[in-house]
C-alpha cells in the first residue's frame, strides 16, 4: 500500500504495553509514569485483527515492541499468533533483553525470528545510571540466550549522544565486532523539540523513504513518530484507521507533543 508521497508503506510496528522493567534515562522519569489501564490495552485478538488487516494491505515486516514487550504477559502466545498471519517475511521484536534468557527460545519456537536489544554501553556502574534499575549482566545474559536460540541476527541498539566515537558507543561497537552482531546508533531525540536524525546502521529517521507505521498498546494507529497524528482502532474500525493513516502521513516529522516513547514504542 502506498501513502500520498507514493511511499511503499510494508511496516508496522505493534506495541504491545507501555509497561517497563527499566527506567531509561532517555525514555522514562525516575519517579515512573502513568499506566495505561487494562481495559485500555489492546488485546491479543484486537492486536491480530490489526495486524491481519495491514498484511492484506501490503504489510510484510512487522516489530513488536513496548515499553518492554517481554513484561506483557503471555507475551509467547501473541508471538505465535502473528506468526501464523500468512504473508508476514519479517516477525522481530525490539527489547532491553532482561528477561531473554527465559524467553529466548519460547520466542523463537513461537515464530520470532529476530531481535534488536538495547545496550548503550559495557560498563556496569554507566549501566545502573541510565536504567536507573538494571544489571548490565542481566542483558549480557540475555544476548547470549538470543544467540543459542538462534534469534539471528541479532541487532544492538545503542543510544549516543553526538558521536559513535564517544567512549561508550566505541565499547559496544567493538563488543559487537568480536560477537557478530550487527549494530545500530541512534542518536538521542526528543519528541517534543522534535530532534531527530537518521539511524547510523539502520534506515530509520530517513522520511523520504518512510515505510512504516505504528500501533500502540491502546490501539492508536500512528502515520509518523513526530507527530501528533492517531487514529484510534476502536473508535473508526480498522479499516478506517489504515486508511486515515495512510492518506494523512506526513512527508516528513516535525514534532508530537502529546506521546513518548515508552508508550509509541520509538
């Protein structure tokens, strides 16, 4: 399916909750934030309708992602769901990895295929700063589980502030060179002063050849990332929300006042 600028939009990224283990500097406030309640959450059949929906339409790669995905509970299941929706060639999942070593090999038996995981730097005591929460082994662990699992390739996810040549940046690249995997630097933005940039390793932030859109975990179809532009599953039906979506993408981001990443899923 293509948007109004004749862009092949053939990717959806489905959060599936805006809940988190961690509390990323970057992403979320110390203190935490303001839950989605249950009833406000898509459920896994709402989540397939969507996703069966958009695969008709022209959808073939799809991510799921949070907050932290893995949190959502029977999160394996939905994995599986998806992954019977014919015509899907790329099912991956964006994750900070913690709890991977339990679940990387439910996830890969389920029909996930791939993973990208969150590690912004190898040194342990940087790493409590900016999850505030988290172990650095945790995630090591959890990358190793993705290995066995054979959740390939697996992507690193490193968030810099300037440069891939800042020290932790460089850390995590060579980790990555000596462990073949691939890796990803994005720069650090921000939704409300709309900075952004394209992703070194990886194709997003370039708007010109955006294919993508986004579901939230309560059901907002989202055209762009930096804008405030939703429109809601529920309320217009699927099939009215793809649409909405499609015919008012915007040609480029500028910014969105009213999301965050824990809850758009980035």
């Amino acid at each position: 399916m293509f948007d109004c600028f004749n862009r092949n939009i053939n990717y959806l990224r489905v959060s599936v909750t805006d809940r988190c283990n961690y509390r990323c500097t970057y992403c979320m406030p110390e203190e935490g934030v303001k839950l989605l309640s249950h009833s406000d959450i898509l459920s896994f059949d709402e989540i397939v309708k969507v996703v069966s929906f958009g695969v008709k339409q022209g959808i073939t790669k799809v991510r799921i992602t949070g907050g932290e995905p893995l949190v959502r509970k029977g999160i394996v299941d939905l994995i599986g769901m998806i992954a019977d929706i014919d015509g899907i060639n790329d099912l991956s999942m964006t994750t900070n990895g913690k709890l991977l070593p339990e679940l990387a090999e439910p996830l890969k038996n389920a029909g996930l295929q791939r993973v990208n995981i969150s590690l912004d730097t190898l040194d342990p005591e940087r790493f409590r700063q900016i999850t505030r929460v988290g172990e650095l082994i945790e995630v090591m662990q959890g990358i190793e589980a993705a290995k066995k699992a054979g959740l390939t390739p697996i992507k690193l996810n490193c968030v810099i502030k300037k440069s891939n040549l800042e020290p932790d940046a460089k850390l995590v690249a060579q980790y990555a060179k000596e462990n073949n995997l691939e890796i990803r630097f994005i720069h650090e933005m921000d939704l409300k002063k709309g900075s952004f940039s394209v992703v070194e390793g990886g194709d997003g932030g370039n708007c010109s050849a955006c294919n993508r859109l986004r579901l939230t975990a309560n059901g907002m179809l989202k055209p762009c990332l930096f804008n405030n532009l939703e429109f809601n599953v529920r309320e217009l039906g699927i099939e009215k929300a793809f649409e909405q979506a499609l015919h008012q993408k915007p040609k480029s981001g500028h910014r969105n006042s009213t999301g965050n990443f824990y809850n758009i899923g980035g």
